[in-house]
C-alpha cells in the first residue's frame, strides 16, 4: 500500500519546482528581451525593455519569494511531523482530497486552538492545513504565513 499524503505531496513539490523552472526560464527570456530592446537606442525600443526589465525584476522577486515561501513551509511541516503535533488525517475522496464534509468538521478544532494559543506558530500551521483541507486556499496561505512568522521569532529550543 502506497502512502497517499506522501505521494501527493511529492507530486505537489514536483509540479511546484516544473512551474517554478518554466517561470525562471521566463524571466531569462524577459530578460535578455529587455536588453536586446534597450540596445537599439530607439525610444520606444528602450521604453519597451525598461517595461521588460521592470517585469523581469517582479517575477524574479516573486519566483524567489515563493521558492523561499515553499522551503520554510515544508521545514515547518517536518517539524511539527517530527514533534507530533501534526492533524489528526481526515477521510479522503477517491482523488486525495481530504472529504469536504470531514474537512469543514475538523476545522472549528483548529480555530480553536488558535483562539486558546494565539502565539503558537503551530497552532496556526494546523489551522492552515485545515483550511487547506476545506478548500480555502486565500487564507490558508494566510496562515501558514502567520505560523511562519511566529515560528521565525520563536525561541528555538536547544538540541
């Protein structure tokens, strides 16, 4: 028997890092764009690659951005796995979705915990998996960046 969230999540990582290579491959290509425009010494050529370095600069910004999101996000999941307070797992659909109704469920547990532990980072990585789980991915990336933030300023406990 296959371990389905491990699947998923590989799977999820691997479409993550073939978009993340088609936007870098983009910005490159914006990129060199801009500087071939920029040489012509025409004005609106140059106006055209001012645009284009402009571009490129965003979506370099926002490929970093998400790369760095991705990268703290999954050492949080780890260790929160390695610690044991991960969720207790939901029943699934036959595609790997967590069940809607379950998911809608679990998800006041989570609140309320956040309530009672406003300042636990882990707290709010759980509430974010459940909103994950209930499909509502606004603010679950919301509170995954909260998590991270308290996680970032959080004593770290010694080895």
């Amino acid at each position: 028997m296959t371990d389905r969230p491990a699947a998923r999540s590989s799977a999820r990582k691997g479409f993550a890092l073939a978009m993340a290579a088609v936007l870098a491959l983009y910005v490159v290509l914006a990129g060199s764009r801009a500087v071939q425009f920029i040489a012509t010494g025409q004005p609106l050529a140059i106006a055209v690659g001012v645009a284009l370095v402009a571009f490129f600069l965003i979506g370099a910004w926002a490929l970093a951005r998400e790369v760095v999101f991705g990268v703290q996000l999954d050492r949080a999941v780890r260790e929160l796995a390695a610690a044991g307070g991960m969720p207790q797992p939901l029943p699934g659909t036959p595609s790997g979705r967590a069940d809607r109704e379950a998911a809608e469920d679990a998800f006041p547990v989570a609140k309320a915990d956040v309530e009672a532990h406003p300042e636990s980072w882990q707290s709010w990585l759980r509430l974010s998996m459940a909103y994950d789980a209930a499909r509502d991915r606004r603010r679950a990336r919301m509170a995954a960046r909260t998590a991270l933030s308290l996680r970032s300023t959080a004593p770290q406990e010694a080895p």
